[in-house]
C-alpha cells in the first residue's frame, strides 16, 4: 500500500521499497552453495538484500539475464532471488546462473531451503564510488517481509519538494509510523564521496602551490641569468640583433630547464600516481590524456615565466647595457 500510494504521488514517477539502498552498506552476508557442486565449492560472505519488486525499475537497475521479482512470486511459493552481475562473473563463470537453485549452507541438510535464481542485474556500489561492488543476492520482499525497510521515489523535478507530501502519506497511512530520515541519492553519494573530496581538495591545493612556486623559480632562475647577461645583450641589439631573437635566447633557455623538469617529473609521476589510485575513480593511474594535459599546462606555465625577462632583455637600451658593469 506504502508504495502504490507514492507512486501516485504528484512528481512522483516510480517508487520501490528495500533494506538498503547504494551507499548505505547491505545488511547481512551468508555462505551459500548451488545444487550439484561439490562439498568444495561453496561461496562465501555474499551481500543480502531484501528488495521489492519495484525497486530495480525505480533505481533503473538494468535487467542483463532473465527476469526480477513479477506477481507470481507470491509469499508461500517458490522461493526465488536475483543475483548481481558481480556474482554471477565471479560464482557461475562459462555458466548461465538463471535458473539454478542455491542454497544458504555450505553443507545442504533435508532441512535446508532452496531458492531458484531467476535473474541477474547489473551491480551497484552499496558502500561507496571508490568501493567496488560486492557479490550479491536479491531476496523479494514479498516472500520474505523485513520490519525495517527504506522507501525510494524518483521524481520528476526537485526530490526535496516531495518530502512533505511523502512524510504526509506515512502518517495517513499508519499515525504511528515516520520515516527516521528523508534523504536524497545525491545526498547519499556526496557523503561516501566528502572524505576522498577533501583528500583530493588538499592535494589541487598543493599542486597549485607547487604550479606557483615553479613559476617564481623560473623566473627567479632567468631573471638572475638576464641581469648577469646585460652587457651581451647590449652588444647583440647594438650589432643589430633583432629583439624576437633576444626573446627567443632567453625563452631557449628557459625551455631547457622546463623539458629537464618535465622528463624527470614524468618519470617520478608514472610511480607517484600509484598510489593515488584509491583517490581515482574511472581514470587509469597513468591516464596518458592526463599526463599529456598537465605536461602542456606546466610547459606553458613556464614559458610565460621565462618571457618577462626576455621582454625586458629585448627593450634594454644598447648604450646603457654596454656602459654597464
């Protein structure tokens, strides 16, 4: 009644019910074995989640194999479940897992009960983004009722204006009942993500310190090598040196410097970005359009630093430069 009620909602499109939702961990883990594998061949510390049939459409969980929970799953009948893709890689590899019966022991007995997997979905990620998915089995709430469930809706605009009309609904249904809390799935996945957020902050706050400390010292560098140069630049322009060669002598070496930080930087990175791998999500370690990106970045950074004494070396007075000591 609670989810045909929020699915009638104004805003609401979908609406589900289940134990845990991503990012909120799962409840319980079993070992479990399939009918016909030897005594050997058990899995273990597999996730369990109770789900209604609803949810997989509401969260847009992808269907890859079979079916997930209908109205012939009725309580009192077959017992069924719904395996996540990262089981089905892992447990029934070179096999088609629907149909197969699993059972919740790693010994079998006449008392056990047996399920029947009837699907497979895609995995989601239930502790955080940088956590990969856990093995897991889809227990229907129907068949098997749980006192402390979650609700979901996805709506259709702003999910924070259907809280009201969500808390309103539970009363109207039960007095007694209300909702612990009311949350949204960004919500729920900025808080898996804040600590690598931080983490990931503090290092850009460092690397543009170290951007900017690159800079002063080439600068630094060329700026003390120009004055020290003055009197030969003097001589070039008063022998009719054009000013964008004097530029370019000074910006030469200037690259000099950057091409040996970069090499060896380089080199250092390929290592160093290893262990930044937990603080990466969908990108390699040595992400090659990364490396290439931030290499341009720190070339150009530098060249900009070497130009400001080069101008000056090209607009140096002949006669002043060479009367100089």
């Amino acid at each position: 009644e609670l989810e045909t009620r929020a699915r009638a909602l104004p805003g609401a499109t979908n609406a589900g019910l289940a134990m845990n939702v991503p990012f909120t961990g799962t409840t319980w883990t079993t070992d479990f074995v399939a009918f016909g594998r030897p005594a050997d061949g058990y899995g273990t510390e597999v996730g369990n989640r109770i789900v209604s049939p609803g949810y997989f459409s509401t969260m847009k969980v992808r269907l890859l194999r079979g079916r997930t929970f209908g109205l012939e799953d009725v309580r009192g009948g077959p017992p069924v479940l719904v395996i996540n893709d990262a089981l089905a890689r892992t447990y029934f590899k070179g096999q088609d897992p629907v149909g197969q019966r699993i059972v919740f022991d790693k010994v079998p007995t006449a008392k056990s009960e047996w399920y029947t997997i009837i699907g497979v979905v895609a995995s989601e990620r239930v502790t955080s983004l940088d956590v990969a998915p856990i093995i897991e089995f889809y227990h229907s709430s129907v068949q098997e009722a749980s006192s402390r469930m979650r609700l979901v809706v996805r709506t259709t605009g702003d999910p924070g204006a259907l809280t009201p009309s969500v808390r309103s609904m539970i009363h109207d249904l039960d007095p007694l009942i209300a909702p612990l809390r009311v949350t949204t799935m960004d919500a729920l996945r900025d808080a898996s993500l804040a600590r690598i957020r931080f983490l990931t902050t503090l290092l850009l706050a460092f690397a543009v310190i170290g951007v900017l400390l690159s800079v002063v010292g080439v600068y630094g560098v060329l700026a003390h090598v120009t004055r020290n140069r003055t009197r030969e630049m003097g001589i070039r322009i008063a022998l009719g040196a054009q000013a964008s060669g004097v530029r370019w002598l000074v910006v030469r070496q200037g690259l000099r410097l950057t091409i040996a930080g970069l090499v060896l930087g380089g080199v250092v990175a390929l290592f160093a970005t290893r262990a930044m791998i937990t603080l990466l999500f969908n990108v390699a370690p040595n992400d090659p359009v990364t490396l290439v990106v931030v290499a341009l970045v720190l070339a150009g950074t530098s060249i900009a630093a070497a130009w400001i004494p080069a101008l000056k070396a090209s607009r140096a007075d002949p006669a002043v430069a060479l009367r100089s000591d």
